[in-house]
C-alpha cells in the first residue's frame, strides 16, 4: 500500500524491520515499529523523557502476572486519559451481551438463515449501528464465552473511535472491502481474510468497498491462540508467518471526535476534542492482526473416515478447562477428498458444543442447498444435526475416486457454552421456516434383513 491511499493525515512508519507492504509477519511476536524515526525508545520502556515530547503508556491484554502476559508499550501524542471525558450511556439496539437469555425466545433448534439483506438505498450503518447480535453464550462479566453478530456496514465512522473492554474481536468479512485504523496502525480487509482486533485497543472503521457484510465472533474470555499441534507437528494448519500485523501509523488531528465503549455490555459516549490515534511508535505483543484463510493448509483423512472437524481449527481460545474451547475458529475450506470405502461428509452427529455457522462463499458439502454465502446456522449444545437428505443419498452412492471440493469456504464458531438468539435473530433475521426438512424424508432403511442397503 503506498502512502497517499492512508487516511487522511495518517502518518504511517516507513522503516520497521521485517514488513511487508506495511504488515509485520507472525503470530504474538514482540513486535517493535515507529512512524518517526527514533519515536521508539531502545533499551528501555519509560524513560525520563520521550522523545518528541511523547508519552509513553502501557496497554496489557492479560493480567500482569500472566505465565506469558500480552502487552504493548506505546509512546503517544497524549496518553489515553486525555481520550475519555465523562461518560454518558447510549443505546446501540441491536448489539446484543451475555447473558441475554430471553423467556419467549426458543433457542433449542437447528436452525438457519439466509443472507441478511444488504441495506437499501437510503438506509446507512457504521460499524457500530450496523451490528446485529445473532446469538449470545456465557457471560461477560465473568469473561466467559462469546457472542456472534453479523454485520452490514455501508458509511465510514467519521470523528468517531470505538473501543471495547467487553472483548476481542474476530471479523470474518462476507462482502466488501473495510479499513480498520487502530492506535497500532491499519489494517485493510477483504473477504477470505480475518482480522483480530484486541481487547481495549480503539480503532475507527473505513469503508473501501460497499456496502460490507461479514460475521464476528466477540470472544468475553481469554485472546485467540494458535491451536496445539499434537502429532501434527510443526507444519500446515495456519501458520504464524502468515498473520500479519500492521506497523505503526498516527494522525496528529485536533477536531471534535466522539469515543464509544463497550463496557459490560452497555455503550458509553465520550466527546475529545482531537483523534485518539495518537500512537506514533509502540513494541510489544499485543497488537491487532489479519490472516489470510487462503493460506490455511488443511489436514485430513488420506485412507479412510475422517478426523473431527476439530483438524480445522485456525484459532482457539481457551476456557481454562484443558481442551474445552471458550471458542475454536474452524475453516472448511477447498480440499482434496480420497478417503476409501467411507462416508465423507461430516457424519451425523451430537456436540456438548455449540456450533454457529457461516457461509463466506461457494456450497458446503453436507448441506449443498439453502446454506448461501453470507448465510448462517445455529446448531445447538446437544442437538442432532448432519448432512441433509441429498447430501447423505449423493455420498452413500458416490463413486470413491479422487476428488477436489472446489469454491468452499465455510466456517464454524464453536464455543463450550449454549448459544442463546436474539430477538432480532429469532424474529427478524431471514430465519428459514422450512430448515428441518432437510432431514425429514431421510427414510427408514432398515427391514431386518442383512446386507447394504
Ligand atoms: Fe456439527
């Protein structure tokens, strides 16, 4: 990216080492960027005095006494007392919190919607009118589990910043292109990419391309993780060379701005009179980033049945019990499938986990119709679920050559808690009346007699 397509006034870092068109490579390195040379002091965080008259500030993502504490020491225009004033609360309607467990809502279901529409003319979202909380589990004031939303966004925030202290965000973009300007720099995002912005860090969202549909997954609990590799090994799955960081950029603006926050599910204004974005260099490991889903290499079966669809995971966040997800990111993306003499869609099955669903393009194998991008489902802690009709008849009597699952990307947010709906997604999100017939002419085979039938 060069720098006249920026945002207005935004100064971004022209020497860091080891970037790439603006981004650092990894996964949580102990990053280091400066905007201006010499910003970023060396040998030391706090000295006596900043250079360029900075302040220097720490942000931590973890406790202090974490085994492995996630931080970022940033040198700043002002330190971030100088971007709140007083509060007062705001109503964001539809950008729902756990726990929203609502007593005439029925979230024990298998259930599926089409595509949200896009916005028609006349109608315009930000980022933060333009959020529609599908489904909420755990609870944020004990920063458990998480809540999924779709969002339609279609105008930029102007003098307007956003910072939640509920949660880390994980943007999956469905349709069109978005700028994230965080204190940490900018990230620029587009469908088959995910962004990762962090707990506590502000940001403005610029639309590139619009309008701009996609999913996030707002995880209450402990930051997304790479997922433990077991005998995998060291190679395939997502890995840390291709999540991309941003280095630093700042804008020096002194004009009217409003600083919205999420805090224990309730929305909080402030007015400032000049940007936030005020972080002209900063090192540490707590920073936003992006990935690329091209570059996830899947691992699967290459003689016979499948593995859980837990080989997929991109990204996991822990819940403090060894294995047992608060959320796992999942990709079911292109592959290869060889397996012999097996059933090769995902099997039916029942799952302490709740599994919510997105469709970012192309048809998914076990449910080849009335799953569209930009579509989702809900399958429940506990609830039966598997591949429809077709997809079950199509697999059982297919011939087991070699064969390539083409233009498919589809993903699952799985967390270890119930997900409740919202209203909006039990009453006014496209919600599919029709969903459970996909399984209702699966017909008894079984008559008593040996044999394959
Ligand atoms: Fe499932």
């Amino acid at each position: 990216m060069t720098e006249h397509s920026l945002p207005r006034g935004m100064i971004r870092a022209t020497k860091t080492t080891g970037t790439h068109e603006g981004y650092m490579p990894g996964f949580g390195n102990d990053f280091e960027t400066e905007a201006l040379p010499g910003a970023l002091p060396q040998g030391q965080n706090s000295p006596q005095k900043c250079a360029y008259g900075l302040y220097a500030e720490q942000l931590s993502g973890t406790a202090f006494t974490q085994p492995k504490p996630e931080r970022a020491w940033c040198y700043r225009i002002r330190p971030s007392v100088r971007h709140t004033a007083r509060f007062k609360k705001i109503d964001l309607p539809y950008w729902k919190t756990a726990p929203n467990v609502l007593p005439d809502v029925i979230s024990l279901g298998q259930y599926r919607w089409d595509p949200v529409p896009m916005p028609g003319a006349g109608e315009s979202y930000t980022w933060l009118t333009g959020m529609r909380t599908a489904t909420t589990a755990g609870d944020v004031n004990t920063q458990v589990g998480m809540a999924s939303h779709i969002y339609l966004v279609t105008a930029s925030m102007v003098d307007e910043y956003f910072y939640s202290a509920d949660s880390e965000l994980l943007v999956v973009p469905q349709e069109g292109r978005l700028r994230f300007c965080t204190e940490m720099g900018v990230i620029d995002l587009e469908p088959k990419e995910v962004a990762i912005l962090p707990r506590g860090m502000v940001y403005r969202v610029e639309v590139l391309e619009g309008p701009c549909r996609g999913f996030v997954c707002e995880n209450y609990g402990q930051k997304f993780e790479l997922p433990g590799r077991g005998p995998i090994g060291a190679n395939c799955l997502a890995n840390p060379r291709d999540f991309k960081t941003p280095v630093a950029a700042f804008e020096d603006r002194e004009m009217p701005s409003r600083v919205v926050i999420k805090w224990c599910g309730q929305f909080h204004a402030t007015e400032i009179g000049h940007s936030p974005l005020d972080v002209v260099a900063w090192h540490g490991n707590y920073a936003p980033s992006k990935y690329d889903l091209r570059t996830y290499s899947p691992v699967g079966a290459i003689l016979f049945d499948h593995p859980d669809p837990s080989i997929f995971t991109v990204l996991t966040a822990p819940s403090g019990q060894p294995g047992t997800a608060n959320i796992d990111f999942v990709l079911f993306r292109e592959r290869w499938m060889v397996a012999e003499h097996s059933f090769r869609p995902p099997w039916y099955h029942k799952n302490l986990m709740s599994e919510l669903m997105g469709n970012i393009y192309g048809q998914y194998d076990a449910k080849p119709q009335g799953f569209a991008p930009g579509g989702m489902s809900l399958h429940n802690c506990m609830l039966p679920h598997g591949p429809d009709r077709n997809a079950f008849e199509g697999a059982s009597n297919a011939e087991l050559k070699a064969e390539k699952l083409d233009n498919t990307m589809s993903f699952m947010f799985e967390t270890r808690f119930p997900q409740h709906l919202t209203e909006w997604a039990a009453t006014e999100a496209p919600l599919q009346d029709d969903y459970l017939d996909c399984w209702t002419s699966l017909e008894k085979k079984f008559d008593g007699t040996p044999g394959v039938k």
